[in-house]
C-alpha cells in the first residue's frame, strides 16, 4: 500500500515493506546473505558497473536493510537513507563523504563524548579540523567561523547527555549562506518528537541502536538524506558528487537526482570502508520501529514525572530537562520538539561524586550502564565513564560535573521508576 499521506503510526509500521516474492511473508525477512546469484557473465559486469537495479553484494545493498532505511527516511520525510553497523559508524561516514584532509567542519560545543572524540581524535589525525561554538553563539559569530574548506555545520537535535534543545533554524541560515549542508544528530529525538529537515537540515544520522530499535537488543546506525542540499550548484566544494565516476561512470548527481547524497554513500564511501549492519540487525531494528510512537510517548510522560519528582527532592542540585518550567530551553523545545525535549533527565547532587557513587550503587530497579533509549530506566556517572578522559576544565565546558548522572527514562511503571531513585537518593543524605 501506498502510505505516502499516511499517519506516523501507520508509516512506521507499513512505509519501506516489501513482501517476499517466494514466501508471500508479510513481515520482512531476514536476507542472510553475502551475495546474489548472477545468472549470465554480463549481469555480473552491469552490476557491478551500475546499469543494473540488481544487487552486487551484501556489503552495499541488503533488502532487509533498505527495508529499515526507507522506513526511517520516510519518517524523518527524507528522500533516501542507509544504514550502517553503528551510531559511531554512521558519524563517521557522514563525515568521511564530506571532508578529507585540509578540510574543516563546525559543531556545537555540545556533543556527545564519542563524536567529540572523533573529531579531536582519528579526524584531526587524517587531516580534518573542526571548530566548537558553544550555546551563546549568535548568527555572526556562526558565520565568521565558517572557512573557504569548510563542509558542514554539525549539531544534534537534543544534546546527549546534559540536554537542551538546539536552534535549528539559525545553524540552516548559516549553513545556506555558507553553502554547507546542515548535519543533525537526531538520535535522542526521534522523529516522532523533532523532523529536522522541516528546519532546514539537509542530512540526519541517528545511532538506531537507542530509541528507535528500543529494547536494547542491537547495535546500528542509520544517515538519512533530506534531498535538499544542492550539490551541483556548490560543485566547486563538493566536486565528489558531480564528478564522473570511474570508466565513464555518471556522477552521483546524474544518477540520483535529489538522493545524490544518499547514492554516493552507498555506491562509494560504504563500499570502500565497510561498516555493514547485519540483517538480523535490520530485522530487530523494524521491530523496534513499528511501536516507537506509543513507546516515545511514555517515555516523555515517564520522564516529565521523573523532572518533576527529582526537581523538588532535596538531595538534587539541579535537574536538566528542557520542558521543565524554569529551563533556558523550554522555548526553543516548544519550537523544535513541541511533544517532549527527550526522554534524558539529568541531575545534578549535593555531596559531589561521593554523593553519585552513594546514589548508583544503591539503585535496585534502575540498571547502572552506559546506554540511552531502552524500555528499561539506566543511569550512569557520567564524569567517571564516558567523560573519564577529560581533565576537570574539558568537563566543565561542556557541562559535566562530579555529582552528575544521566538517567535514560524507561517505561516501567513510573511509581516504581521514582521509589526507586527516592530510596537511593536517600542513602547520599549527609554527604553533601
């Protein structure tokens, strides 16, 4: 069927579905294969030259993967997407397909520790600089940073892990003006809460691994291409996408039009770099995707619950939530995420990192572990952990003290969600 005016509901389960031509299988099958059989020399040659709609080899083109991918950039209301192994994956490719070495890219200051560590790490080793322009930044501040080598403006929808809301609508003036795609992690948002192309975005990654699989279960990454982006009128930056590929071969714009993007991802970047996502991974990711409405609904209502309780309980400082009535975001998540700013709630203890050692330890119900978007509430001391390699000044930057734990809000029963952090934040009493 058709769901192109359908609801979010309906596309989420429906959008991408093909039925197996041999089983007449109504949910997608698992295509565990490497490969497809050629039936003559020439069909061969025309696959791998790209004259043929027929598929090559698994490490490209998988149907239970581009099942899953067209899912996720329906709903994103993209033109094309794929996936990767991972969230990790998925970043570096996007930027990999962007930049090389002398190249330059722009991000918000807060980001995510492994997309930060990237770009400190193996990108400014191979040759790629980036620049952090923190939360103040105004829209000439943003353009006097961008540079003749820069290739894209970088940011996520809500900051992992201390939150917020990003403005979306200044960061693509910029990237307009700059001639720059607009890259948005939209991981901890979703779809179902913020469509960033519908703010100017022009590609989206997510690390499919956290809400919208859900349970836990599986690691991936999917980029989603928004069909926006005009790569043939920024040649002169860009010149990978209009340029003819070997022997002869059209451009990754003559071939796929407004998909360019997503075309030379998959004919060129992923061919040569190789982080597949496994089909049995897609499968269990199309499961997740079937019920995300109705789980990122009690995911918000949980954690509106849990901002509440915390931010009224004595032993917490502060807690980050970008719907909470006193958040210097709350009117930029009413622009951008008007559902619900995510299901991260942050806090902040009186007693230091004595105190979150005391809280974490002492958690029954709530799992202590580094992941977000599961059915299951997790918490994790950030600053011991995933922020562990910062000295004390790199931490403050980017907001993470000594008493701060990120909880990822779960969808048990929320009573149980808060008796449990009540009877932990009970033992920190004294130290602070």
């Amino acid at each position: 069927m058709s769901t192109a005016q359908a609801g979010f509901s309906t596309r989420q389960i429906h959008a991408g579905s093909i039925v197996d031509a041999e089983s007449r299988a109504r949910v997608t099958p698992i295509y565990q294969t490497s490969g497809y059989v050629f039936d003559s020399f020439d069909e061969g040659a025309e696959r791998f030259a790209g004259t043929s709609p027929l598929r090559a080899y698994s490490r490209t083109d998988n149907p239970t993967n581009v099942v899953a991918a067209k899912r996720i950039a329906d709903l994103e209301g993209g033109v094309d997407g794929v996936l990767v192994g991972s969230g990790q994956a998925a970043i570096a490719m996007t930027v990999f397909s962007l930049a090389s070495a002398g190249d330059h890219l722009l991000t918000t200051q807060l980001l995510y520790e492994g997309t930060r560590e990237m770009l400190r790490g193996s990108l400014l080793r191979q040759g790629v600089t980036s620049t952090a322009l923190d939360e103040h930044a105004t829209e000439a501040d943003w353009l006097a940073a961008v540079r003749p080598n820069t290739k894209a403006i970088y940011t996520e929808s809500i900051p992992n892990p201390v939150g917020g809301v990003t403005d979306l609508d200044l960061l693509a003036r910029v990237a307009k003006r700059a001639g720059v795609p607009l890259v948005v992690d939209n991981t901890v948002a979703t779809p179902y809460l913020c469509r960033p192309f519908e703010f100017g975005a022009d590609i989206i990654i997510h690390s499919t691994s956290k809400w919208l699989a859900g349970h836990g279960s599986v690691i991936g990454g999917a980029v989603i291409d928004g069909g926006s982006f005009d790569w043939a009128a920024n040649a002169e930056r860009f010149p990978q996408f209009t340029a003819p590929g070997p022997h002869g071969r059209p451009s990754a714009v003559a071939k796929c039009g407004r998909a360019a993007y997503a075309g030379l991802l998959r004919s060129s970047t992923i061919i040569e770099y190789g982080p597949t996502m496994p089909p049995t991974s897609s499968f269990l990711l199309l499961h997740g995707i079937e019920t995300l409405s109705l789980r990122m609904q009690r995911h918000i209502s949980n954690a509106h619950a849990v901002a509440d309780a915390l931010s009224r309980h004595p032993a917490v400082a502060r807690v980050h939530h970008a719907d909470l009535a006193g958040s210097p975001y709350r009117a930029l998540a009413d622009r951008f995420t008007p559902l619900g700013a995510g299901s991260i709630v942050t806090i902040e203890l009186h007693g230091g990192r004595a105190a979150a050692r005391t809280f974490l330890d002492s958690l029954d119900l709530v799992t202590q572990m580094t992941h977000i978007g599961d059915v299951r509430t997790l918490a994790i001391h950030m600053a011991s952990t995933i922020h562990g390699k910062l000295t004390d000044q790199e931490r403050e930057a980017v907001g993470i003290s000594d008493s701060l734990v990120r909880i990822s809000v779960g969808l048990e029963d929320v009573s149980d969600i808060i008796a449990d952090l009540t009877q932990a934040l009970a033992k920190t009493e004294g130290l602070a």
